[in-house]
C-alpha cells in the first residue's frame, strides 16, 4: 500500500475531488476513473476523514490523502491466440481485433478474449490501472465490432494514453454499412448517450443521466437501400455509433440490438478502420489504418451487385 499525500492550492473557490486529484495543479498521476474507484472503495480521506463520493468539493488547504493498493497480482490465464499485432514498442501496442472476439474476460467469457491473448504475447507485462481483468485495456470495441484497438504495456503509457482519449485528442474513425440514404453526405450527430432506464444492458439517445456524444460522418458510397459511411469518434460513448445511426433511423446493418439482423452475417457491419494518436512517452504522433475484413469486403461485393 502506497501513501499519497496532497494540498490542495489554487483552487478558485470548490472543486470535484476526483477531478482535482487527476487535474495537473495535483499530479497525483492517476485517472479519473482510477481514483473514482479508489473514492468508491474508501481509500481517499480529505482533512482525516474518509470521502467516499467522488463529487465531494475541495478548497485551498484541505489535506487529501490516498491509498494507493499494490497492484494486484494478473490471474487472467494466458491463451496462446493468433494476434494480428499492427505495431509494438517497450510501452504499448496496437492490435487489429477479429469480429467476434471478446476484448477482457466478464460472465460468459472467461477464455478465448484478447486479454486472454495479450497476456501470453506480454509475458503478463501490461498496465495495471484497469485490475486483473483488463490489464492494458485503454479504450474497447464491441465484440461483433472489428477493427484497431491500442493497448497500454506500462502505467505511464496508459495514463498518457487515456488523458488524450479525454481530451478528444485521440483520433477514431470507423466504416459501416448504415441502412438506407442519409440526407447530407457529410455530418454531425450530437445527442447524449446515457443508459437506457428499461433495459439497462442498452444505451440511447437521453437526457437523463447522459453525457454528450459527437459523432462526425461522412458518405463514402451509396447502394440499393444501403450506404458506406465513415465515421469519427469526437466522443467515446459505449455503442455511440450503433446508438447514433439507429437514433437517427439509419441503424448499422445487421445490428441486432439498435436495429435489425442481416442475413449471412453475425451481428454489426463496423470496423475500426483508423486509430492516431500521440506517443504518450517519444511525443511522436502515430495513425495506423486497417484493411477492411473479409466479411465486410463480402457485404460490399453483394450490395454493389443489387
């Protein structure tokens, strides 16, 4: 257990404590959604008494201490599984996911995930901000989602890493095939995503509980009932994409929970074509882009020939 001890200054008046502690005039070196977990499971105290809510205000001279646990030994079991890796270095890598691969271990599916693999292919070295089910892990895609995922081997690369992802300075752009013709060839859908108050595994367009999510797209080709579109994440919601287009009565095609199935295929015509990013340790700006999947090479062939 590591002892973190901080005062809080210049402060204009209040302030979030879990914004604060993640916030530069800190430096605690931690992510929001690390140090809200820390809040949550009591191992945060301002002036000697325990916070237990991350909204809790801090002032100038409040004493905030944190309890940082060692970090939990990875009891993810290794799986020797084909990876396509699309770049490597000491700190991170990025990887092309296959459709239907789980990326980390939950109910269901405790083997065969991408954690699964990443652990044999790191010999268990991967950042530990996420715990021991999703060790490395900086951002995710839907199983039947394909396409470029970066993964963070160190702590320094993944806080790096998930500071541009909050600053929407990480760069996503995905392809779909959405169903039917949108009105413009190129535009912005901007509606809150929260989660859905009937079913709660789904996401939707709401203003309660929600936050804001920006979606840039663009038409590539238009086909009998059908297009290719492109679409960049300013946001990273879960299901934005799938949530956008069926909000806006274009679902992507085969999309089983914001739209409808499409025969021949299992689950959503997307894949995570583009990803850019700053190197959270060289300061190098990297992209990477993906060759579309077979399968979606298929749809495309079929549709052209409608």
């Amino acid at each position: 257990m590591e002892l973190l001890e901080f005062i809080a200054e210049d402060i204009e008046t209040t302030e979030r404590l879990d914004k604060w502690l993640c916030s530069e005039k800190c430096g605690s070196g931690l992510t929001r959604s690390a140090l809200q977990k820390l809040i949550k499971d009591g191992s945060v105290s301002v002036g000697g008494k325990t916070v237990t809510k991350s909204s809790f205000t801090v002032k100038n001279g409040d004493v905030v201490s944190v309890n940082v646990p060692e970090p939990e030994l990875l009891d993810v079991s290794p799986e020797n599984i084909p990876l396509e890796i699309v770049y490597e270095d000491n700190d991170l890598l990025v990887v092309n996911k296959p459709k239907g691969m789980v990326v980390h271990p939950a109910p269901g599916n405790y083997s065969g995930t991408l954690v699964n693999a990443l652990m044999y292919h790191c010999s268990g070295r991967l950042s530990s901000i996420n715990g021991v089910i999703r060790p490395g892990i900086v951002h995710r895609i839907d199983k039947l989602t394909s396409g470029l995922l970066i993964v963070a081997k160190t702590d320094a690369a993944h806080v790096g890493l998930a500071e541009q992802i909050k600053n929407h300075t990480f760069t996503r752009e995905y392809q779909a095939v959405i169903c039917g013709h949108l009105k413009e060839p190129q535009g912005t859908l901007d509606y809150p995503i929260g989660r859905h108050q009937i079913d709660r595994k789904k996401m939707c367009v709401t203003e309660k509980n929600s936050k804001r999510a920006v979606t840039h797209y663009t038409v590539l080709e238009e086909f009998k009932g059908y297009s290719l579109v492109s679409l960049k994440l300013e946001t990273g919601r879960t299901h934005q994409i799938r949530v956008h287009m069926s909000y806006i009565g274009h679902p992507v095609l085969g999309d089983e929970v914001y739209g409808r199935p499409y025969k021949g295929i299992e689950g959503q015509c997307l894949h995570a074509k583009k990803i850019g990013f700053v190197h959270p340790i060289s300061g190098e700006y990297l992209e990477f882009d993906s060759e579309l999947p077979d399968y979606f090479k298929k749809i495309l062939s079929g549709l052209r020939n409608l």
